[in-house]
C-alpha cells in the first residue's frame, strides 16, 4: 500500500488535503504537516476544512491558510485523521464529494473501526495501533525517504501530543517516544509549542464563566465513574465561535478522582444529538462505546452522532447504559 500511496503523490501535481468536520490536534497537525511535506516536492497544496478552525487551535501556524469551499482544481485527495462518511458531512451537503470520489484519493487515519466506511478508494492506509495520523505520516515519511522540514516535524508533533494527551494515555508507546526524539532532532520544539497552546487556550471572561456553568451543571452516572453534560442549541450558538464546549471542560471533568469517562452532548434544533467522548488512561472504552453508537475513534478520545429522530433522554440513557457495562467489564491485560 505504501507503494501505491507514493506513486499517486509522486503522479500529483494539485492535492488537496481534507480534513473531517470534527477538527483536532492531530487532524489540523497532520494536513498542515503534510502541505510542507509535499509542498517541499513542488506539489501545489490546498487545505480543505468544512468547518472553521477551532480557536484553540490556532496556536498552529497555517491554520489560516485553510479553506471551507472545496477547490474545484485537484488531481489527487488525502483525507487525514478520518475515513468515515459520517465525519465529513459538510463535504456531501456541498455536493462536492463527487468530486472527490472521481479522482485518485487516499486516506490515512488511525481510527482501525468506523462506521460508514468510505468506500470509494482502496488506497487506505489505517493503523490502529499508531498513537495519532501524525505518526502514521511521519512513518511514510521515513519509509519514502521524504524531508520533513522544522515546521513539518512541529506540526507531526503537536498531531501526537493531541491524541496521546500529551504523552499521558496509554495510546503512547515506546515507538512513540523514539518518533518524539527524532521530531526534536528535525527542529521540534515541544516548550515552544507548549508555551503556544497555553497562550491560545487562555480564555476570555465570558468563556470562563461558561466553564464555570457547565462544571456546575455536570452529572455523574455508573457510581460517579461516568461525568456527563448536556450542551443545547442556544449555547452552541453563543459560545461555540469562541471556545468548543466539549474542549473546554472535558479535561475538568476527567478530573473527579472516580472520573472514567466524560461525556458531552449536544442537542441541535434540527433533531440532531451527538456526544464527545474522552476517557481517563486506563479505561480505554470511548472507541468501542461510540461505535456501538454509531460512530467511531479510538480507545481514549471518540464520538458519535444520532439523526434518526430519538430524544435526547432516549440517547443518553442508551450510551450511559452501554459505557457502564464496558466499565464493568473487566479490562484486558
């Protein structure tokens, strides 16, 4: 597979890279590693994003280079940190997918179970056993003989220190600290990058007093081992532009020292229920809680989205039923 994915990026010219609609630190590390990985090629790059750059993120240089229309002018897709349909919503509403499903297209992620597959391209590279796409990446890199610029490794970095948790979930392994050595040795500069991300988390007053209502309102379910908080309409609409709700408190909430998993869901007008799943180390079930939900991600960071009409309180009772039977089960060691 490796082959085939360096043959149809050595054969491109225009490539775009897509992210879903649910952008993280390793999805938004990833694409922008990538546009100085093939950038450096000669490869004419675009960033694809159907939903605005949280601003916790923006620590990131590039993030402002990113687009929410998808060009019409590509020869080639990479699809980063996603290979599901559900996670890329805003592409088929756009009727755009089309054109992403006529041309050559690749996908890397390491998110090994999904629901609604996508299924237009074999060329599919998907390690669930690798701690974030950015190592996935830096993997082809090292396979491919590619340079990875200072600004590249950065990038790869910031990818793996998001889904590990900053190195503290068991997502981590020694592979990854040795890919971690060899990202400083290309120009990585992880307290530089540190110092960057606490500067872009800091938060305005109306955000803090927002945090302080959602600790107040958490509830805790499965003998206080499941915190969980609901997030409706008006809320996102007032306070998602500014901070993401789930990112803003769900570290607080993995906090409570009986704390497994935290849970925060949002109700739409429309109908729609979809809940973010973080769990503390140890307890490596939000992959295989969201995909009994119908939706997907790995052991310690995942998520779902409902559509089909059912009320929240049906949902919620539902996923809190089926965390609570995968906390009791016993873990394998």
């Amino acid at each position: 597979m490796e082959d085939t994915i360096r043959s149809a990026i050595e054969q491109a010219n225009h490539i775009v890279i897509i992210q879903a609609d649910n952008p993280d630190a390793d999805s938004l590390g990833s694409a922008l590693a990538l546009e100085h990985i093939l950038g450096d090629m000669g490869k004419d790059i675009v960033l694809y994003c159907g939903v605005n750059t949280p601003e916790y993120l923006r620590y990131l240089a590039g993030w402002d280079r990113i687009i929410d229309t998808m060009p019409s002018q590509f020869d080639l897709s990479i699809i980063v940190d996603a290979s599901t349909y559900t996670l890329l919503e805003k592409l088929n509403l756009s009727g755009r997918m089309a054109w992403v499903k006529s041309r050559p297209s690749i996908v890397l992620d390491h998110h090994a179970t999904v629901e609604h597959k996508l299924d237009f391209t074999n060329m599919q590279l998907i390690d669930g056993t690798a701690a974030s796409t950015g190592q996935i990446i830096f993997d082809l890199c090292v396979a491919n003989n590619w340079t990875m610029s200072a600004a590249a490794a950065e990038h790869l970095m910031s990818s793996i220190l998001g889904d590990t948790q900053g190195l503290m979930n068991d997502l981590t392994t020694a592979k990854t600290y040795r890919i971690m050595a060899e990202l400083t040795e290309l120009g990585a500069n992880r307290p530089q990058l540190e110092e960057a991300r606490r500067e872009y988390s800091k938060m305005v007053k109306k955000i803090y007093q927002y945090k302080g209502m959602l600790i107040q309102r958490t509830e805790f379910a499965s003998d206080d081992r499941i915190t969980f908080v609901h997030v409706p309409q008006t809320e996102i609409n007032e306070y998602s532009p500014l901070y993401n709700p789930a990112a803003l408190v769900q570290f607080d909430m993995l906090q409570v020292r009986s704390a497994a998993l935290a849970i925060v869901f949002k109700t739409y007008d429309d109908g729609r229920i979809t809940a973010a799943l973080r769990g503390n180390n140890g307890y490596p079930i939000c992959g295989k809680l969201a995909e009994y939900m119908g939706g997907g991600g790995h052991d310690y960071a995942a998520g779902f989205k409902i559509t089909d009409g059912r009320s929240y309180e049906e949902i919620k009772a539902e996923c809190l039923r089926y965390a609570t039977e995968l906390l009791d089960t016993p873990m394998e060691s």
